[in-house]
C-alpha cells in the first residue's frame, strides 16, 4: 500500500455518480406517450474520480457550475450514494454511516441554511448541541471562541430570518463546528457575500486550519478564496479531475503567459523587432501584447522594447488563478 493511502484523512477511489432524469414529453399527448415508452437520460454527475487528502490539508475543489462538486461534497458526507467505486472519510464509509460519520464532520452548504429560520442564534446551537449530544465543556468552550472570532456577539439573539446573508455564514460555520469536527466541508460558503463579509470567513478558515489542524475542502468558485486559502487545488471538469496539485505548481506549468499594455509615442504598424510576442489588441498608439515568462523577463521585455520604440507608458498583467484556470478550460477538448 502506499504510504499516502495510510494516513489519508479522506479517500475517493474511481468514484462515480449517475443520475437517471426523465425525459418526459410534455403536454396531452406526450403523458399518454410517456405512459408507454418512459425515457431516461444518464448525467454523469462524477466520473471515475479519486484523490486523497491528508490530515490538516485546505483543499480548494473547483469547478464550473455543474461540473460535480457539490456532488462529491454529498456523498463525502453520506446524503448520496455513489454508481460506483468507494469513498472514505475518517476511516468511515460515509453513505453506509451516514450518522457515525457526520460526528467527525461540519458541513456548510452556502445555498441552504441548517438553522432554523424562524429562532434566534442562541436557540439554534441549542437544539445542535442536544441533537449532537455535544457535550457541555466542548459546546462552551467552542461558542466563547466563535462567538469572539466571528462576532457573533451582536446578532446571537436575533432570529436567523432577520441576519444579512454575511451574518448567516458566520453563525452558519460556527454551528459546523460547535463539536469539534475534524474535516470540514464547506460548499460555495462565499457565494453572494460582500468582500468584508469574505474577508472575515477566509480569516476565520485560515485560523480553524492553523489551530486545530481542521482538515478542509473548499468549493468555490471565487479564485480569490483558493488563491488566498488553499495550498492545493483540484479542478474539476465535466465530472472528472483535470488537475490535482499544489497552486504554486498550477502557477508554475500554466502561468506562464504574460500580458503587457504599451502605450507608444507614435504609431506603429507591427512590433517586428520582437520575437515571440503575439499582438492581441490595438487602439490608436495602444497595443497589447503576450509573451511567454520562458522566452522574456520582464525586465528582458522591457528594455528591448524601450530599445527600439518610443513609448509613453506601459504596464505587466500577470495572470491570476482564475485565468489561469479559464485557460485551463480553454485547452480542454
Ligand atoms: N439530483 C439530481 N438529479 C439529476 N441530476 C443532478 C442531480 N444533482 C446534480 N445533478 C446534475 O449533476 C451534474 C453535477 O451537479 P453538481 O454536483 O451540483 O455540480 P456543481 O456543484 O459543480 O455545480 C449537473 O449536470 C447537475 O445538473
Ligand atoms: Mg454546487
């Protein structure tokens, strides 16, 4: 066995998910039609999936709308049976052990509260510390510090239908945590909040992941959380993993486009003094150009462009995560 395999706090091997949705006609004719002939089609949620995660990592899990994630996020946390292959959380198969697994887990899903909605904060930890018989030491002990980090102090007695969607997520997270998970699955848990409100949850993360050493999957689909969050990256694409590596190592293979913006003194028809750059766009004495971080420095870039050409202005954009990862996409068949 691999060593790896060993101390893996979650593994995914070949996983794969199918959902059967009914294609059904429409109208009179098409219920009489469907009584006879029912169609379905398969949607291959996941496919063939596997990877494996150590204890204390803070994975962003990536992908664009429908390629998966959510997904894997459920059956990782036991709401959904896989077609095939196997996964394991915590030494758990979490869809047969649903319930013994969900004590070594805190899941938030961005899109749906777990509170309830009508009762205050205070209220809905409550009802989770009695549900999942958290014991009392743990449960104070984790709401003075949540309640410190978070803020939550300001809000604790107002009902949860009443909190911006900012607030929610706080207490949203905390109430993930009140007993003491190991991993942590956290789905879109940033979707539609501000950048103060994203800002204070990515400290609040980097904390928990620090301290505690809480094993945590991110899906997102704001670059911003991975590039500030995550040591590594797995991307998903129509199911399938495409990438699954360190996101200093995704800069390194797939960052190495550079775009810069000169503004000339005086027009020129082509940049024929430069090998290997690639014009993409021109306005007037403007031009925007690529080149390759291999073939040129910037510095390099720079000065034989001052060497032969007049220029006023000029300015590197060098990619982020979120193009690196569009260019991702743009290479897949
Ligand atoms: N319960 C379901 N029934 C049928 N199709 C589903 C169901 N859940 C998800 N899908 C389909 O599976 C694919 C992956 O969905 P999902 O995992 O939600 O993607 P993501 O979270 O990455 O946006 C999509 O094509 C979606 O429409
Ligand atoms: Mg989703």
């Amino acid at each position: 066995m691999e060593p790896q395999a060993l101390s893996a706090i979650i593994s995914v091997e070949n996983l794969t998910k199918e959902f059967r949705v009914n294609e059904s006609k429409s109208g009179f004719m098409g219920s009489i039609k469907n009584l006879f002939s029912r169609k379905f089609r398969i949607i291959k949620a996941i496919e063939n999936l596997s990877f494996s995660i150590n204890p204390g990592e803070f994975v962003g899990y990536v992908g664009e709308n429908g390629a998966g994630k959510s997904t894997t996020i459920k059956i990782l946390t036991g709401i959904l049976f896989p077609s095939s292959g196997k996964a394991m959380v915590n030494n758990i198969t979490p869809y047969e052990n649903r319930i013994e697994n969900s004590k070594n887990i805190g899941v938030v899903f961005g899109q749906r509260s777990q509170l309830w909605w009508d009762l205050p904060v205070r209220e809905s930890f409550d009802l989770l510390k009695s549900i999942y018989r958290i014991p009392e030491r743990v449960f104070n002990k984790n709401i003075d510090h949540f309640i410190e980090i978070l803020n939550i102090n300001e809000f604790f007695d107002m009902p949860v239908r009443k909190l911006s969607l900012g607030q929610r997520m706080r207490c949203d997270l905390a109430a993930s945590l009140l007993h003491d998970p190991q991993i942590l699955f956290l789905d879109e848990p940033t979707i539609g909040l501000d950048v103060i409100a994203k800002d204070k949850i990515r400290k609040f993360l980097r904390e928990i992941n620090r301290e505690l050493n809480t094993t945590i999957i991110l899906t997102t689909h704001d670059m911003d959380d991975i590039e500030e969050l995550c040591r590594r990256i797995i991307i998903l694409d129509k199911g399938k993993s495409v990438f699954d590596d360190k996101l200093s190592t995704l800069k390194e293979q797939y960052g190495k486009e550079r775009e810069l913006e000169i503004e000339f003194s005086e027009h020129y028809n082509s940049l024929d003094k430069l090998n290997d750059v690639t014009i993409f766009g021109e306005d007037e004495n403007k031009k925007w150009i690529k080149y390759n971080s291999d073939v040129y420095t910037s510095g390099a870039i720079i000065s034989k462009i001052t060497e032969h050409y007049n220029i006023k202005d000029i300015s590197i954009h060098e990619p982020n995560v979120a193009d690196i990862v569009k260019t991702i996409y743009g290479k897949l068949p």
